[in-house]
C-alpha cells in the first residue's frame, strides 16, 4: 500500500512499548482502512505486556478503538469512507459448529487463528521498517494511526458519538453491558451484585440498571471506584476490604442472597465469592480472568443448589446489532461513558496510560490521536 504511520510495539514481555515507524502490508479486496481516533488502554493488552497472556512478538496492540473509515476493499460491503466505526475483535466465519449455534465467540476460525496473533485470514497486514512482520493482538493491534481489517470488524455507529466515548464500546462496555442484557437472565426487579468496579464491572452496572435490576449492589476494594458506581446506578455499595460481603448481600436480599452475579474483578477471591453471594438458583457470570494456568479453589457447598455458573468474554456481542444499540443508549443519556474516562493521553504517554492501569489508578485511559 505504500502507507507509513506510527505505533505502538510491543517486542518483548516485561518490557515497554516503543513508538515506531511501521509500514502497512497487503490490502485484502473485504478489507477497510481505519484511521484510528481513539484507543482504550484494556487490561487484557497489559496481560500480554506482563507475559500472562502469552502471545508471539513483535505485535501490536489495542483492541478497543473507533475511528474513520478512509479506505474501502472491493469486495467490502455495508461500508463506505467517511463512516464512524468501532472495531470488534471477534471476526467469525458465520458457518462453523458454533456460529450455527450463535456463538460467535467459538468460531473456530477465530480461536484457531488467535494463538497465531494474526489477521482473520491469517495474514498480518503491518510490518517494521526492516520488514520483519507484525503481529495483530485480538485480530486488531490498534494503538496505531491506521489499522487494517476485514469489514465485518469495522461496525458503523452514529457520528454524533464522540471518539473518545466509541471506543470503548469495542470491548469493556459491550462486556460489561452485554452481560447483563444478553447473558445473565435478568428478570424487573431483581438483586443484582457486580463484583469489581472497573470499566467492565461499571458497564455492568449500568447494564443491569438498563435490564430492570431493583437493586444493583457494587463490590470493590477502592471507596472512589463504589462512589463512581453509585453515580453510574448501583444502589448500594459494598467495600469488600472493610465490610462483609456475604452477610451485607444477604441482608439486603432477605436472607437468601443475590439473584444473579456479575463478576469482573479477575480474582480467585473474587471468583469463590461469587459462589458464596449467589442463592440457591441463582445465576453467576464470570468476565474477570487470571492466568490460564492458575487453580482457582471453591467451597464444595457453595457450588450446590441448582446454581448456575457461566463464563462470558464479549458479553454475548453481535457488534452490528449491539453497537449501534450501545452508541445510541449513550447519546439518549441512557448509558454513560464520559464517566469511565479516567485520562486522554498521547500515543506517545502509552507506557504511564498502561502503569496507570496497573496501579488501578485508572478505569480507563484513551489514547486520542
């Protein structure tokens, strides 16, 4: 393509990332060109930068961005230059076992590809100056002024929608939101508790709100983080470092505990205590994570009772129907995102955005280019 732009790279675990210089690859016909104009800074790219998410380097990350579409391949469809995207990084085949049965997530060309941390065709469309090639993390590698992908990522959204907001329904919001509203079965009026109050757990939050939730109880470790989640619809709000969760949830709910838990600490406190706060029945989703190969341990007891425990990565997306949905609640004043900025910062501040999160002195930095 004869394009060059600045990104971040990421050479080496434990290391930080570099600005540099990199030239774009091939162009595939379903292609699009995105001008990247904001990129959240998610803590599943600072698990590969600490070497818990093991991923082949050198490669790009980011994979919660919008920005303009500025190129569009041949054999693209239902895309035209000057749109406002947000990118998705779950491409899927839509004919596979699981896409017949709508679960996206499993396709098998996605999870087949991922460990490769390539493009969904398999190719990487970026590379360094010296022509090593690069590698994309979650199909994106988005903390760059430009990135490449097959149309089905790029999910147009209304242009009155600022960048900054955009971009972060790419990930932790459709998350957090998705659980609620597509996931767990949340009936009107119900207890719901969301344990972790990240950008994840707040968009949880707001998304059991949205679902009818009578009360949405907030657990963290951080005073500032549950008085942010009070402002964003949690009704109550619960220190874990100072308070007991157990009994507090069981007090507000009659004694049987809450109806559904929304879990997105990344914990193994955080995982035993969702099966501890739930009653009998009731429902737990897990969206935090450790390291994959880390044992977790639960209480036998905790885990009887009928209830039910699923895992959910992606809040059951379908971008093209949720983020346009999502994109619009936040225009109504439905769903707040402004509130989940903690920092714009520079591409060239990548590395403080990253320590930041680390530090849990952010629930999100936005790279704005």
């Amino acid at each position: 393509m004869g394009l060059t732009y600045k990104a971040a790279v990421l050479h080496a675990p434990k290391s930080p990332l570099t600005i540099e210089t990199v030239e774009a690859s091939e162009f595939a016909p379903d292609d699009v060109l995105i001008r990247i104009k904001a990129v959240g800074l998610c803590h599943t790219d600072l698990e590969v930068i600490e070497g818990t998410l093991r991923n082949p380097m050198p490669i790009l990350l980011g994979h919660e961005a919008a920005g303009i579409v500025e190129q569009v391949g041949a054999k693209a469809r239902g895309i035209s230059v000057g749109d406002h995207v947000v990118l998705s990084w779950n491409p899927h085949c839509g004919h596979c076992f699981y896409c017949d049965r709508d679960l996206p997530i499993l396709c098998e060309s996605y999870l087949g590809q991922a460990s490769r941390a390539v493009q969904f065709d398999g190719r990487s469309r970026a590379r360094l100056s010296d022509g090593r090639e690069l590698k994309h993390f979650m199909y994106l590698g988005a903390l760059a002024e430009y990135c490449i992908v097959p149309a089905q990522q790029a999910i147009v959204v209304e242009r009155e929608l600022p960048f900054d907001q955009a971009c972060l329904i790419g990930c932790g919001v459709m998350t957090g939101v998705g659980a609620a509203l597509n996931v767990a079965s949340i009936r009107y009026g119900d207890s719901v508790m969301v344990i972790g109050c990240g950008a994840v757990g707040l968009a949880a939050v707001q998304g059991a709100r949205m679902a009818g939730a009578g009360a949405v109880i907030a657990v963290d470790l951080d005073d500032k983080k549950l008085d942010l989640a009070k402002r964003l619809g949690a009704t109550h709000a619960i220190n874990a470092a100072s308070d007991d969760v157990i009994d507090l949830s069981r007090q507000l709910t009659g004694g049987r505990g809450v109806d559904v838990v929304l879990e997105s600490a990344g914990s193994g406190r955080a995982f035993r205590l969702t099966t501890e706060a739930v009653r009998p029945g009731g429902e737990v989703i897990w969206l935090g994570k450790i390291d994959v190969e880390q044992d977790v341990a639960f209480r036998w007891g905790s885990l009887m009772q009928e209830k039910r425990i699923r895992r959910s990565s992606y809040g059951g997306a379908r971008p093209l129907r949720d983020f346009p949905m999502l994109a619009q609640a936040a225009l109504d004043g439905r769903l707040k995102l402004h509130e989940l900025i903690t920092a714009r910062i520079s591409l060239d501040e990548v590395n403080e955005g990253f320590e930041a999160l680390r530090r849990g002195a952010a629930i999100r930095s936005v790279v704005v280019f």
